[in-house]
C-alpha cells in the first residue's frame, strides 16, 4: 500500500488595492519576496518581477488560479533531488535547485550555485546525466544549466541571461533544443 506524500509549501499571498499608479512594492523590497502575487492593476504585474514572484493570480479568476498554483507548487517539489560532490575526502549535498550553471574547464567542473561555488573533478556529462529530468539543459559543449535561474534568452547575441546577470554562450547546435526546452519550462512554470 503506498503511503501519501506530504508536501510543506510556504505561500505569501499579498492582494495589492490601491487607487495612486505609484507602485507599492518598494515597500515591500527590504522584508519580502513573495512566491506570488494577486494584483488588481495589470500594469503593475512587471514591478513584481523585481521580487521575483512564483505565480500571479488575477482576481478575476482566483478560484482557477488557486487550483493552478496549488498544481505548480506541487510539480515543482518533484523536481528537486539532491546532487552529492565529494572533494578532497568530505562529501557535500546541495539540493539541485541551488545549482544554477556548471562550467567544466581544463578537467575541473565549477559548478555554480545560489549559496557558492565548487570546483572538483568530475565530468559535466556525468552531472548531466545525474540531473536528468530535473530542468536542466546542456547549451554548449562545456555548460550546463538550470531553467529556473534563467532570466531570459538573448536571439541576436545567443546568450542565455541568468537571473544573476550572468551571460552564457549558447552553442550553434544547442541553440534549438535550448529554445524550445526553455519555453516549455516556462510554460509549465
């Protein structure tokens, strides 16, 4: 018999009312980054983005939007595991959603996440592999990265902008399986 699972979310759900066309968020910015945003003015949904919000919700269609965001927050809960490195002797574990680019250099792989960075002796296909199915995608013969630090992607220059402002060539033979990966990710998230 299988067991349920059980799935802790912390949401922070704020409902924005107010009449002055000035944005509030500023408020908001040394305390809070909410997951997600229910707005009433459809021109302030962008000023969000500067809080990095999970969803958006409109008022219009709350009790859809509710359903739709309980599904998304439970999606992405399976896409997470857990990716052991060792190093020099000592074994480290860093939840896969904290990694946001691995660059592989000279037989080393760096490895890039929201909290540090790594440096060891691994193959980036081996990490590839190991990440399989979890939002992340090869672009270029010696990088690797996660969907979800992905702020958006540059078709003139074929760079992928990552959230922290980093540019990462995206390589010729890439570039497809790139593009259409990255807008199905955002699509499902």
């Amino acid at each position: 018999m299988l067991s349920p699972k059980i799935i802790r979310v912390d949401v922070i759900l704020f409902s924005l009312l107010f009449s002055s066309s000035e944005s509030v968020f500023t408020n908001f910015a040394p305390t809070v980054n909410p997951p997600f945003s229910s707005l009433s003015f459809k021109e302030l949904v962008f000023d969000t983005f500067e809080y990095t919000p999970f969803y958006f919700i409109r008022k219009k269609y709350y009790e859809n939007g509710v359903k739709k965001l309980v599904n998304k927050l439970t999606h992405t809960d399976l896409l997470t595991t857990s990716v052991h490195l060792e190093k020099n002797g000592s074994i480290t574990s860093i939840d896969s959603v904290s990694i946001k680019y691995a660059v592989s250099q000279d037989h080393m792989l760096n490895i890039y996440t929201t909290s540090g960075n790594y440096q060891l002796r691994k193959k980036l296909s081996d990490l590839e592999n190991e990440l399989a199915g979890y939002n992340f995608i090869r672009v270029h013969k010696s990088c690797l990265i996660n969907y979800m630090h992905v702020r958006r992607f540059d078709a003139v220059s074929s760079e992928v902008i990552m959230k922290d402002g980093f540019r990462i060539k995206v390589g010729r033979s890439y570039k497809d399986t790139f593009k259409k990966g990255f807008v199905q990710y955002r699509r499902t998230m």
